[in-house]
C-alpha cells in the first residue's frame, strides 16, 4: 500500500476519502445513511475517487527512454490480441511507472477499459462468476488488483471518457471487494476502530451501489449481479437487507433470464433470511414472483435444469425419459423462471400453471403465499443436498388449502431425503409421513392430468420401496387399477407408453422390496392385467423394467425364467449381458451361448472384452475362459473385427493364455492375421510369445512363430532367438533345434547354443568347454558371460566357472556380480540332496569366498538360498523354524494384520538377539512379491509339513493368499490408475460468459 500512496497521494488516505465531486463515484448514495459524524472521514457528499493529480498543471516531470517503452508496451499489449500474455503485476508496474511520467494522457478509452478489464478478471475470487476474458487465464495468486482498477477508473473520467458498462462492473467489483476485506483496519486507531470500519463499510457498498445501478438494467446476465445483492445481506444491517430486497425484486420484475446463482439466493432469501424480513419486504417479493408468473419469458441460455432423453447405446438412440416427480417440479417453476422450462404434454403445462397461480394469488394471505413458495425452495434446497430435515405438513392448511402444489413438492423433498440421509431408525417415521400424505392425496378431488397421477404414483411407489412400507404398495396398487393409470390402447402417444412402463416397472421394485423375489406372482399379475399391451413376452417386459432400477435383480429374474424355462427373447439376453457385463463379468460367459446371432454376439463380447480389459483382470475360470474362446473364433470366423475390439481384444488373449485355453488363444490369433493383421503388431507378439514360453505352450509357441514368420516383420531374429532359449530353458532341446537359423546370421547366444546341442538345462561336461572360446571373444557381452556361467555351473563344472567369473570381474557390474553369485550358491544346493549341517556350512564357506574375492554383496535371493538350506537341516526343529519365519517377517517380509500374534509375529516367538542375515548387508527395503516373497513362503510350507507341523503350514498357507490376493489388487490397481490417467486428458472447462455482453 505504501507504493500507491506515493503514486496516488490523495487517493489512499488512511483516515479519510478523497474530496473531488468529478469522480467516477462522487457523493453519498441516497439508498445508505452513513453514521453520525466521525473526526477525519468527510460528511456531506465526499467522493471516493479524486482526480488525478498528474493532471493539476503544476505537476512536472522529467519523460524518460524507461518511461515511453513502458508506455509503448503496454498500448501495443493493451490494442491487439496478445500472442504471450503478462502478468497482472507486471501491467500494473508498467502503468504506474507511465503514470508517474504523466503519459498516461495517450491511453485511448478502449486501451483503458481493457486495462481495467484485465485487472478485474485477474483479481476475482475463486467463487465469483467467471467472465473470458483473452489476456486472463484465471485468476491471480495475490491479494488482487482493484485499488488500481479504481485508480485507472478515475484516470479515465478524468481524461474525459465515459465509462462503459464493463467499467461500471469492475468498479463495483472493488468497491465490494474493499468492503469484505480487513485491510482498512489497519490504518485506523484502535480508540476509533469499531466506528471508522463501518463508516468505512457504508462509503464502500455506497460506491458499489452507484456503479450497480448502472449496468443492472442492461446486462444480459444478472447472475453477474449476485454477488452484490449477497454482500448487502451478509453486512447484517437492517437498511441493507431493505436495499437487497428492493434490487431483487427489481431484477425478477425485469429479467426473465435468472439461472443458478440467482435462483439459489432467492432460495436463501426464503429458507435463511426469512424471520429477518419484514412483512412489507415479504410482500414487495410476494408481489415481484406474482409479477413473473404473467410474464413471456425469453430464454438466452439453454440451462440443462434436467434431461428429457436418454441416449440408449445398445439402440443408438436417444429414447424419452418417463414423465416423473422431477418433471412435475420444472413445470411449477417454468411459469416462474425459465431456467425450469423442460418439454411435457401441453395438459401438464396447463396444471402447473394453475397450481403456481394458485400458490402465490394475491387472494390469499401474505403468509400462505410465502408458505406456499417456502416449500417450493426448500425442494431445491433439497434436491441440491442441504440439510437432511423430514418435512413436514404445516397443520394449519385446511383440507380446502391443500392441494397439488403441497403433495408434489412434499413427495419430492421426502424422495431426496429418504435418498441421501435416511437411517433406519427414520423408516417408521417415514412411513407415517408418507401414510398421511396418501390420505391427503386421496381426498383431494382435483382435475389433473393422467400424467401428473402416474408421476404421483411412482413417487409413492419409489417411498414405499425405500421403507418396504406394504400399506402404500396395496393402496397405489388399488388406485392404478381404480383410475386405470396402467391401462394402455393403441392411441396412446410415446409419453404415455413410457411413463405407463415406468410405472410398472415401480410396482415390481416396490413388491420384490416388500414380498421377496415372488417371480411367478409377478408373472401372474401381468397375465391378469387384460388391458396392458406391452411389446414382447411378459418375461422380456419385466427384465427390461427391472434392468432400468437394478440390473443384478434383473438378472435374479432371468436366471429363474432359464431354469423354469419361461422364453426369453435374444434381443434382451443381450441387452441384460451389455448391462450386467460391468458388474458381474463371470454371469455374462454362459449366455454367449443361448442363441445369439453375430450382430448380439458381437455387442456382448464388446462389453465382455472390455470389462476385463478396464478392471485388469489377471485370471479366468477355465470353462468361462473356454466359452469365450469358441465365441471369438465363431465370430472372427464370420467377419473381420471392428476397430473398438482391437486393445480389449488383445488384453483378452493374453488371459485366455494363463487360464489354459492357449489353443483358442492361437486359433484367435490365426483369424485375427488373416483379416486384421495390424491389430497384432510386433510388439504385442513378442510379449505373447513370452506368455506361451511361460506356460510352456511349446508347440503353439512355434505356431505363433510360423504367423510371424509369414508377416515378414523386420524383428524376426528377435522372436526365433527368445523361441530357442525358452525352448532350451524348458527342456525342449529337439524342437528348439527346428528353429536354428543359417551360421551367418546366427547371434552370439545362439551360438553358444548350438555348441552346447541345445542342452541348456543339463548340458554335457564335453560341450560346455565349447562356449568358452566364445566368452574370449566378446569379453565384454554380459548376456554371454551369463550363458557360459549358467552351462559351466549347471554342467557341474565349478572351478571353471570361478575361472570364468574372475576373469570377466573388470566387465561385470554390481547386479550380474549378484547375479553369478546366486547362481553359484544354487548350485550348491542343486548338488547336494543330504539333509545335513554340511549343506549349510558348504553354501556358507562359498557365500564368503565370494564376497571375499569377486565383491559379491548378495541380496533377498541370497537369502532365500541360504535360508532353504538351513531349512533342509534335520536338526532344525518344527519350533526353531517357527522362529526363523517370525525373524523373517521382523525383516520386512509382509504379513497381513489379521495373521498378527503375540510380539507382532504370527506364531508370537520372541525376537533372536541378533538377526540371521547370514552376514548379508541390510537387504533393500523392496521386496518383490514374484521374486522374493513366494518363494520363501512356499520353503516355510514344505519345511513345516516335513516336520509333521501341520497347524503351522496351513498358517503359512493362509498368509500366502493373502498376500497374492493383495499383489493382485496392487496390481490391478496400478493398472486402473494408469487408464484413469489417460482419460483425465479429457477434462473440460465451465462455461463462462464475455465481458462485452455484460
């Protein structure tokens, strides 16, 4: 503040404002009385602005270099569309340094406006309306900047510019923002505080009130206005709440287009400021909503209150939502605010008109009337979810005062509570409420249309279902058969049909709630029912109702028409699996096989498809995973697959694959090259084919390879390679052998794999002297020093692999040290099958000859090792092993808090003095379930049954679950979250409006 008293001297004075009558807000507004005189504040008309003194004529400066670019940068920002847009504080730096230099003279009126534009857009609060502005892209991260938009307000009117309606709402914007904020306070004397802050208050929203009057006649939006209106309330004075009442009730009598944050104040106005409001305030409102009810609204902006339509995606249509309660509410408020107007039958128009003439008739009291409308806001209220209040009916309405207006909106509040908030300790209650308001119903003789009594009825229904309430289900049930509301004929339009089926579908939900899954009586009811006419077989029309309230009931009802063998018709199984897919993925598998053609089955394995695919399905059951591999087949066999197929498709074969339905998996992927060949790319193949080695799916393996083969990809070498050594790893040295390829283009693997005959599992002592000669060669190839390593080992061989190893140190790297490490102690246990202390000291006396002399650290497989081989040691009893997983699991190794025992542990042993780590450095804190945990577990388990310690295996067994079912949620949720990435990309911004149409 201190810069802009050098700036603007008179402009920021601590105690008082500044007297000049030109200003842009000069004089007291006669709609505030400012407090009695207060020493150091001006009386009597002092405005808030002062001219600007750069203008006085003794005022002389020096123009320097500095000062005219700043002036050219900031016309030149201020007159064409900005291509780098600067920041708020560096344009208020740039026209104070022009300001100073009294240059500012050369700003045009548009050059200022846009000025004042962008400082007011950057200086919003996060909850005001937002207004585009090109030169803002939000709002800014500082206290914000309309002490200057007032000062360049002021440099305007003085240079002799009116100021537009853009101005006028900016000034009133600062004038607002310096009324809510305390910086006031601290210019004035604490003897004085209280008194100055209010005055202070009063010259501030007396300024804000002037611009106010200005523009909001003009404006197109008054939600822009809002704000204004909520500070003059939220001042808690007696005369500003009078001023807000009267600016309201001149906005309702002159616009017609209020939207969202104007509706929702004339909410509060009813609902919070009720008993502040003085009876002639309550009636200037009365008499302003009974004004709106006898206007032709306009509407300019389309305000999405509800939906009339739904788009259908199993149709690909659009279909026509029933008429509802929630229709019934918008059409009470169309009359009122066009921001409710929704499409419904020219007869239901005509009733709500009547029913909101009737609820705010000057004929009736002031109090019934603003009752009357009360309850029209608290529906709002509620329907936005403020408040989890039962309401009540008010006692004092005679049965000739109550009518359609009170049990439709009374419906809808309780349908939201009963929605949102209620505890089962409110269902009797709920109940009596719900009782009472029937009988009100009943005894009201109105002429309504059919359709507000089916809308009715349905919201009775939805009530009863909530609270299983039996008295409302047998009397709407009574009253649908009386009044004939289900009754369907030929000339019945679409809105009478989908209401009349919505209605229906009501009772079943109400009478499976309160009777149980009686499918046969619900049966029966449609068979009795001689005047409904519904498209299909009863069974099609109850499972397509129930489906749009529950789809899992929806599917209780068809698995009871399959196994009584009621028809169903293909068009809704289909329509039931699409629907069921996302939920109860497992129950879709068997009806792909229930008679469906290409078209259905195509619909439904699209769902299926990607439902796996979206919620990273890991396994399938087997006979689900055979149904969906003789589906695909049976449709690629048809047609070629569509474009959408393509990624859930591919996730799908890597899963038919792990559940044991491989041959379908190949067969898919033979289709899939013939019709479709860039949906399986080099990539996704190589990984396949890892999935076939893992499986050893050996055979279909070198069937994948032969499809590759023929699409002639680039990376063929790759794929034969990764074919022959998993074939070699697993054992199947002769039909590796199919696969070799010519000695020129044979890799240094591969040919260390030849000279090994393809025996890389156990090879010969003879061949595995071959491969050194390659390991000379290429000293430094890691992959081939691990083979050679790996065959000399394996070959029984140690001394030459020690050799080997010595020799390659200056190549190796910290992991392959590890690595050939591991692979040597494994080997120790490999060759010895006694059960003995040997064993140990053997794996330890070679741990620390490697660590010794090649700089072998080891890691948790280290550990691993060396701990199997303790755990083949007779002497260690079923009680020590129970205390060496217990020291495992006080090292990091996981366990579920359900497993947890005495000391933390589950079998609840005391902690060892000192940890066995077997002289190994604190192992990273990591720990890979694939890699570290399960093998461990699975030592524990085989170590306790050997012992006889059943209780303690099956504990071991009950932990393992329970950590893969965790590694597979982790798992699954990684991969959901990284889908859930990609889609984030999508997000949009809210609507705004322009600063030229305010």
């Amino acid at each position: 503040m201190h810069v802009a008293q050098k700036l603007y001297p008179k402009c920021v004075s601590p105690l008082s404002f500044p007297k000049h009558q030109s200003s842009i807000l000069s004089g007291h507004s006669a709609r505030f009385r400012a407090p009695s005189a207060v020493s150091g504040l001006p009386q009597n008309g002092a405005a808030d602005v002062p001219q600007s003194s750069v203008l006085c004529d003794d005022a002389e400066y020096d123009v320097s270099n500095d000062h005219l670019r700043d002036l050219e940068r900031l016309r030149l920002y201020l007159t064409s569309a900005p291509t780098k847009k600067l920041a708020p504080e560096l344009l208020v730096s740039l026209y104070d340094s022009v300001r100073v230099s009294s240059q500012f003279k050369s700003f045009s009126a548009t050059q200022l406006s846009t000025l004042i534009s962008i400082l007011g857009s950057s200086s919003l609060p996060s909850d005001a309306p937002r207004i585009r502005n090109n030169y803002v892209d939000g709002t800014s991260n500082t206290s914000g900047h309309w002490f200057h938009v007032l000062c360049v307000a002021d440099d305007k009117k003085a240079l002799g510019f009116l100021l537009n309606d853009g101005d006028h709402y900016w000034a009133m914007w600062a004038w607002l923002a310096l009324s809510r904020s305390g910086d006031h306070g601290a210019f004035i004397s604490c003897s004085r505080a209280e008194n100055l802050i209010a005055h202070y208050i009063v010259e501030a929203l007396s300024n804000a009130s002037k611009h106010y009057n200005q523009i909001w006649q003009k404006t197109k939006f008054p939600d822009i206005l809002v704000p204004y209106l909520e500070t003059l309330i939220s001042t808690g004075s007696s005369e500003h709440l009078q001023t807000a009442v009267v600016d309201l009730c001149n906005i309702l009598v002159v616009h017609t287009n209020l939207h969202g944050r104007s509706l929702k104040l004339i909410w509060d106005v009813f609902l919070s400021f009720s008993t502040a409001l003085t009876p002639s305030m309550k009636t200037a409102i009365l008499h302003a909503l009974w004004s709106r009810s006898t206007m032709s609204h306009i509407t300019v902006q389309r305000s999405n209150y509800m939906a009339t339509h739904m788009f259908n995606p199993l149709t690909k249509r659009h279909e026509r939502l029933p008429l509802d309660i929630s229709h019934l509410i918008a059409s009470l408020g169309a009359p009122l605010f066009p921001f409710f107007l929704v499409s419904v039958p020219l007869s239901v128009q005509r009733w709500a008109r009547r029913q909101t003439v009737a609820a705010l008739s000057p004929s009736c009291s002031d109090e019934v009337r603003w009752t009357n409308f009360s309850l029209f806001a608290l529906n709002q209220a509620a329907r936005k979810g403020v408040g989890n209040h039962i309401p009540t009916l008010d006692p004092n309405f005679a049965g000739s005062d109550l009518n359609d207006w009170h049990i439709v909106l009374t419906l809808s509040i309780l349908e939201n509570v009963v929605n949102s908030y209620m505890a089962s300790a409110q269902g009797s209650e709920l109940c009596s409420l719900s009782g009472d308001l029937w009988k009100r119903w009943m005894s009201l003789k109105a002429d309504r249309p059919i359709f507000v009594s089916r809308a009715v009825v349905s919201s009775f229904l939805r009530l009863a279902a909530r609270t299983q309430d039996t008295y409302i289900l047998d009397q709407c049930y009574r009253y649908s058969i009386d009044h004939a509301l289900w009754q369907t004929n030929r000339d019945h339009t679409a809105a009478d049909r989908a209401q009349i089926e919505a209605l229906i579908g009501f009772y079943f939900a109400a009478f499976i709630r309160c009777h149980g899954r009686r499918w046969a009586d619900i049966l029966h009811f449609l068979d009795v029912q001689k005047d409904l006419f519904v498209s299909g077989s009863h069974a099609d029309f109850v499972i397509q109702r129930l489906s749009s309230l529950d789809i899992e009931i929806a599917f209780e009802f068809y698995e009871f028409c399959i196994s009584h063998n009621v028809p169903v018709g293909v068009d809704i199984t289909t329509m039931l699996a699409t629907a069921l897919a996302p939920v109860r993925v497992h129950e879709v598998f068997p009806m792909l096989e229930r008679g469906l053609n290409h078209a259905q089955m195509e619909k439904v394995l699209l769902a299926l498809l990607d439902t796996l695919r979206t919620q990273r399905y890991q396994y399938l059951n087997p006979a689900s995973g055979r149904i969906l591999g003789r589906a695909l087949c049976k449709l690629l066999q048809s047609k070629a697959p569509v474009v959408r197929i393509k990624y859930p498709l591919r996730y799908s074969l890597l899963r038919l694959v792990a559940s044991n339905c491989a041959t379908d998996a190949i067969r898919i992927v033979e289709l899939v090259n013939e019709r479709a060949p860039s949906f399986l790319n080099a990539r996704f193949l190589h990984r396949l084919l890892g999935i076939f080695l893992r499986h050893r799916q050996y055979t279909l393996a070198g069937r994948l390879y032969y499809i590759i083969k023929s699409r002639s990809i680039p990376a063929q070498d790759r794929f034969r390679r990764k074919l022959i050594l998993g074939l070699m790893r697993g054992g199947a040295n002769t039909f590796a052998k199919r696969f070799r390829s010519s000695r020129s283009t044979r890799s240094t693997v591969e040919r260390m794999v030849t000279r090994l005959e393809f025996r890389g599992a156990i090879p010969c002592r003879t061949s595995s002297d071959r491969v050194l000669s390659i390991v000379r060669k290429y000293p430094n190839d890691i992959p081939s020093i691990k083979s050679a390593f790996s065959a000399l080992v394996l070959s029984k061989r140690p001394v030459a692999a020690k050799r080997l190893f010595q020799d390659s140190l200056p190549y190796l790297d910290s992991p392959t040290k590890i690595w050939l490490g591991n692979m040597f102690l494994h080997r120790i246990l490999r060759r010895f099958d006694k059960r003995n202390i040997q064993v140990v000291k053997k794996l330890l006396r070679a741990k620390n000859y490697l660590m010794m002399n090649f700089g072998f650290t080891g890691d948790r497989i280290t550990f691993n090792i060396l701990l199997k081989g303790m755990l083949r040691w007779k002497n260690v009893s079923s009680s020590k092993t129970r205390i060496l997983f217990d020291d495992c699991i006080r090292m990091g190794y996981p366990v579920g808090s359900r497993w947890r025992r005495i000391n933390n542990v589950p079998f609840g042993t005391q902690s060892l003095s000192s940890p066995i780590t077997f002289g190994i450095p604190m192992p990273d804190p990591r720990i890979s379930f694939q890699r570290h945990v399960r093998p461990l577990y699975k030592m524990f388990i085989k170590a306790f049954y050997l012992r006889k310690d059943v209780e303690a295996a099956k504990t071991v067994v009950g932990i393992l679950k329970n950590e893969e079912a965790e590694n597979l949620s982790r798992q699954q949720y990684r991969d959901h979250s990284r889908l859930e990435g990609l889609r984030r990309r999508r997000l949009t911004k809210g609507t705004t409006v322009s600063d030229d149409n305010l």
